[in-house]
C-alpha cells in the first residue's frame, strides 16, 4: 500500500499560467527496501510529510505529489531495434527507483533546493534521497525555434488541460 502525500493544487485556486519568473522543478523521492517492500512509513514520518506538504501549499509552490506503489506495480518500456517491449517489474535496483514526488513552482533553483532540503527524512536514511529537477516548459523554447502551427497546438493542448483542472 502506497503512502500517499497528496495535498492538491496550491492555494486552492492557484493557476497554472506560467510567470515570467517562475519555473517548475520536480523534488523526487527516491526508493529503498522498505518502499519497495510496500510498507507504510512510520506514523511520525507521515505527520512530518503531511506538514511539510501543507507548508508548501500554504507557501502557494504545490503543484502535486504522490507517493508511488512498489516496482512489482509497474513496468518499465525497453526499445530495441525500433520497437518497444515490455518489462514487468519488480525491478532489482531499488536505489535507481523513485517512491514519490513533489511538482513546485518557484522563483529559482536555489528556492526549489531549499524546499527539498525540508523534507522530512525517514529515521535511519543515510545516502541520496532526493533528486532536484527542473521541469521543462515549452515556454522555455525561443519563439523562432518552433513553427508557429506547433506553438498553437502545444498552446491549445496545455489550455483543455488547464480546463479540465477547474
């Protein structure tokens, strides 16, 4: 059973449009014996993470976040010769696995790794157990480097998303 962070949209009604000056990053929570065994977190690490989810929101930065169930949930897709197979899991690295992640939207990276640096470490946890990603957004793109037509499509794709949140 999978633990599951989830405390919705920043602010209750935060949009999505994207500021100048914002960016996203995705804080992942990487796997180990324990996630990948399926168990529950203890009661004390689930207060501190729903209290960190709440201090993001509050901070109006949450995206999502969810926790993930164990590899033998999922599988993985493999390319070969230009064609995809698939591999059941579970999967034997547990340190190349993610448990859960974090969607903010911050003014910098230096603020993104800030909120990484307070989440809630698990007792007994030493090693990596965050990654800090910077997500990319096609605003990122310089206006010349895609067709005009893409743009549109893109910009009319992200709009139906953004409706379908509300």
């Amino acid at each position: 059973m999978p633990f599951d962070a989830v405390t919705g949209p920043a602010g209750g009604g935060r949009t999505q449009e994207k500021e100048t000056t914002s960016m996203k990053f995705m804080i992942v929570g990487k796997a180990n014996a324990e996630t990948e065994a399926g168990m529950l977190p203890p009661q004390e690490l689930v207060d501190d993470m729903y209290a960190y989810n709440e201090s993001l929101a509050k901070a109006g930065v949450l995206l999502a976040a969810e926790g993930l169930y164990p590899s033998s949930e999922g599988a993985q897709i493999a390319y070969s010769g230009g064609r995809a197979s698939v591999i059941d899991g579970p999967f034997t690295e547990a340190k190349e696995l993610i448990a859960g992640f974090w969607l903010i939207q911050v003014k910098s990276r230096e603020e993104a790794i800030e909120w990484a640096m307070r989440v809630p470490v698990p007792p007994g946890h030493d090693g990596i157990g965050l990654d800090v990603w910077r997500v990319f957004d096609p605003a990122d793109v310089p206006d010349d480097s895609l067709p005009q037509e893409t743009r549109e499509r893109e910009e009319a794709l992200r709009e139906r998303l953004r409706a379908d949140d509300h």
